[in-house]
C-alpha cells in the first residue's frame, strides 16, 4: 500500500472517528450545560414531610425530557428527570412535552418567525431519523412513538395514559405499586401541526393528549407571548381550539399572547392550563403573564402550573423560593388552581431534581400551607383537570 493511500486512509478514519466522538459525546454535553441542577448539600426533610409526602398523588404538568439523546428508563447523571428519579421522588403523574422547533437567540421578549432553528441541529447530532430533521410532525411523533412508547414498554411500570379510566387504572396501581407510573404526553407549542388539522388526528393517534398553542414564536395559530405579533387566534387556531375542546384533550396557554388567551377564554368554557409560568405579582417579568388575566384563565376550572426556574421565581430556585412562589399563587389564584409546572429539562437551571420532589413538600409545609393545601397543589388539582377533560 503506497504512502499516499495510507495517508488518505488514515486522514479518513481521524473523520470518521471525529464525527463518532461528535454524535456520541455532544448531545450530552449540551443537556449538561442546557440542563444543570445548583450545586446544593441535600435538603432536610423531616419524617412528618416524608409521611405526608409518600401519601401523596404527585404529578406534574410539563418536562421536555424527551428531547434530549438519554434514556429515560436508567437514573441519569446529567438532566433533572427520568423514570428512576421520577420514583425517588415519590411522583405520580409525568407529563412530558415535546419541543419540536425552537429559534435561535430565544428569549422572552421578541423571536422572529424565520429565526434559525436549535432544534434541527440537536436532532441531527442525536441521531434522529432524517424524516425529522425537516419534518415538525415527525419530530412529535419520533418523541412519542420512538422514546417514551419505548422507554414504558422497556421499563414495564410506566402507563401511557390517554383516557379517563387509563389514569384512574394507573393511580389505582401507583397506591400499592409506587413504582407505577403515568405519563401523558403533551406538544409544546402547535407548529407539529404544520397548519393542518389532519396533523392533529396523527398526534392524538400517537398518544398526545396535552395541546399547547404556541412556543417561542407565532406560529399558525397566533401570537407567542414572545413573537413579534402580538396576534390573537387565527380562523385556524379556532379550530384547532375547538378541535381540543370536542377531542378531549388539555388545552396549554402557556407561552400564549395574552390577546391569544383572550381569545380562547371567550370562545370555549372547558377547564384550561398554563402548564408551566410563575405569578406576576410575585415575579414581574414578561414571561409570567398577568395576574388578572391568568385569574381569568383558573376560573375556567383550569390550573397555573408553578416553574422552578430562576426567569419566574425571580432567581431563587430553591425548594423554598417556589414554594413561596406557590403559596403567592395560592393566595391570588385560590388553592384549586395551583399546580406544579417544573419545566424540567426544558433548558433552564433549577435548584433540585425531580428525586427531591419531599423537598418542596417539606418547604410548603414550612411556608404554612395545610396538609389539604398541599395535596392540591403537589397533585391533586392536576388529576382533577386530568380527570375532567381526558375522555372516556
């Protein structure tokens, strides 16, 4: 073999080795930076915490876990979620959402529609199918029927949950079974839907129960909370509303423009959501719509599910800065309509993962609210709009 074609050879392995080391090692070396838990020593929870804790049905309405190149199914060293950790935390109820487009340079206060987007990047160096590289409805349905399908069916105590009588079979389990859990699957934002409706009957066939309107950006439906339109429903977005309300499934304002959330509380009377924000007056930042408004929003029966990230805490992110952020909301929202929306995995930094869930029991307990107060808001107002909207 000649000098040359040794070299040419050896320059070609150096790339593809290269390229292996890129796919194998980067998607977890951005979760890590993407996704950080504070360096923190372990929180105190007292035995009357932990009692009160394990008796407790936990649920939460939003982690984007699905996204990132980890498997759900073994306890993580980087993230804040997976089924393991799930269980140390005493949780219940999981929804996990998919993002499927998200602009480059994102922030609250203004994204272009024509952004770049990180999404397509991070799907291609995790190996996705090339379908979803170009394809928002394929990303939906990979995240659903490639990664959580998968990750219950290879864990065997992981319920997808789609109706009434499935939740109620899985939280009937989880009492003599706490390994059991039940996963609901959400989008982030419509634009899986490509602004077709025929979109939504293959998500609702793959399992996705939970319909957010917008993410970062307008999109077909309307205005985000952080585009550049401000726009209310379009003809396509009331029908996608209308679409969600006949269905059964869980309508999700958050990231919605507030002209977007007027819109849909004149149009409908189901129970609505925010599944993941903050309470304005306690945290006066763009992100956490208004408290009037979002007051508006809970008296559809519906729910406002508290974050755990410093943009609407207000920097405080841990078990004792929410839990003052949940009783704040408690306060304004009543206790019937305070839920937990950690974002988890969602690209923001938290203080404590999903394992350390008796923690924030502990600090609501601390803050004063009562054993019934807690229930509420650790769970029960969760499966409450679960239960009211899912079908039968």
């Amino acid at each position: 073999m000649g000098l040359v074609r040794k070299a040419v050879i050896g320059v070609g392995l150096a790339a593809v080795i290269g390229a292996v080391g890129v796919f194998a090692v980067a998607p977890g070396m951005v979760e890590a930076d993407m996704n950080p838990v504070e360096p923190h020593t372990p929180y105190a929870v007292s035995a009357e915490a932990q009692a009160l804790h394990d008796g407790l049905i936990v649920g939460d309405w939003h982690a984007d876990s699905l996204l990132w190149k980890r498997d759900l199914t073994e306890h993580g060293d980087r993230g804040q979620v997976d089924f393991p950790r799930l269980r140390e935390g005493g949780a219940a109820v999981q929804v996990f959402t998919a993002v499927t487009k998200s602009p480059a340079g994102q922030n609250y206060e203004e994204n272009a529609t024509d952004a770049a987007d990180n999404i397509t990047l991070l799907a291609a160096i995790s190996l996705w199918p090339p379908r979803t590289w170009t394809s928002l409805t394929e990303r939906a349905l990979y995240q659903a029927e490639k990664k959580l399908h998968r990750f219950a069916e290879e864990d065997g105590k992981v319920r997808l949950v789609t109706t009434r009588a499935e939740l109620d079979a899985a939280l009937t389990e989880h009492e003599t079974d706490p390994d059991v859990l039940a996963a609901v699957l959400g989008i982030e934002g419509s634009h899986p839907l490509e602004g077709d409706l025929a979109n939504l009957d293959r998500l609702e066939a793959a399992g996705y129960r939970l319909v957010g309107l917008q993410h970062f950006f307008d999109n077909a439906l309307g205005g985000s909370l952080h585009g550049v339109s401000n726009a209310g429903l379009t003809d396509f977005g009331r029908q996608v509303v209308t679409e969600v309300e006949q269905r059964g499934m869980v309508l999700d304002l958050a990231h919605s423009a507030p002209q977007v959330v007027e819109d849909v509380l004149a149009m409908s009377d189901m129970p609505v959501i925010v599944s993941h924000t903050g309470l304005h007056s306690h945290c006066e930042v763009r992100r956490n719509i208004p408290d009037d408004l979002l007051k508006r929003v809970v008296d559809s029966g519906g729910v406002a599910g508290m974050g755990y990230w410093g943009d609407v805490t207000c920097g405080d992110v841990t078990p004792s800065g929410v839990a003052q952020m949940i009783v704040a909301a408690v306060e304004v929202l009543g206790e019937d309509h305070v839920s937990l929306g950690s974002d988890y995995d969602g690209s923001v930094a938290v203080g404590f993962d999903t394992s350390e869930l008796p923690a924030l029991t502990q600090a609501l307990m601390d803050e004063g609210l009562s054993e019934d107060q807690i229930a509420k808001v650790m769970g029960g107002n969760l499966v409450r709009v679960l239960r009211a909207r899912l079908p039968e």
